[in-house]
C-alpha cells in the first residue's frame, strides 16, 4: 500500500478548510484516511501539525503531495529549537 500525506478539503463553500492526513495514494480526496496529522485554515493562516507523526510517515515511506511539502518545511522552520 503506498501511504500519501496530503490535505482533505472541508469547509463550506469558498470557506475551506483543510485536514492534513496520511492516506492511501488510492482512495479519494476526501475519502478514508489513516491518521490526522494536523489541520491548515488558509483564511487566517493557522497550521497544525504533529510533526512527530510527520517524521514517522515520512520514515516509513510516506511520500507528500507537494503542497504539504511546503507546509511542513514552513513548519519545521518556525519551531523553536530545544534546549539540550
């Protein structure tokens, strides 16, 4: 089974609203999902994202569609670094 990272729309119309899940590359857009990774609100800007969950995917061969790409890399950007 190839696992995809990608965004499900929903919202109302022209209102969208977005869940970042990890999926089979085969099933629809909006359709069954394995995990919720996160969600992204375009209107304000607003992204969540459990980037441990992220991480684990994409060892595991998950493959990002590329717009999630570019999330997550924004993402990885603004988080703090930790104190060792």
């Amino acid at each position: 089974m190839a696992v995809a990272i990608r965004m499900a729309r929903g919202g109302s119309k022209k209102r969208p609203f977005y869940r970042i899940v990890a999926t089979n590359s085969r099933s629809a857009r909006d359709g069954r999902f394995i995990e919720q990774l996160g969600h992204y609100n375009p209107a304000d800007k607003a992204l969540t994202l459990d980037l441990e969950r992220y991480d684990y995917w994409l060892g595991v061969g998950a493959q990002p569609s590329a717009t999630m790409h570019r999330l997550a890399k924004s993402a990885k950007k603004n988080v703090p670094a930790t104190a060792a």
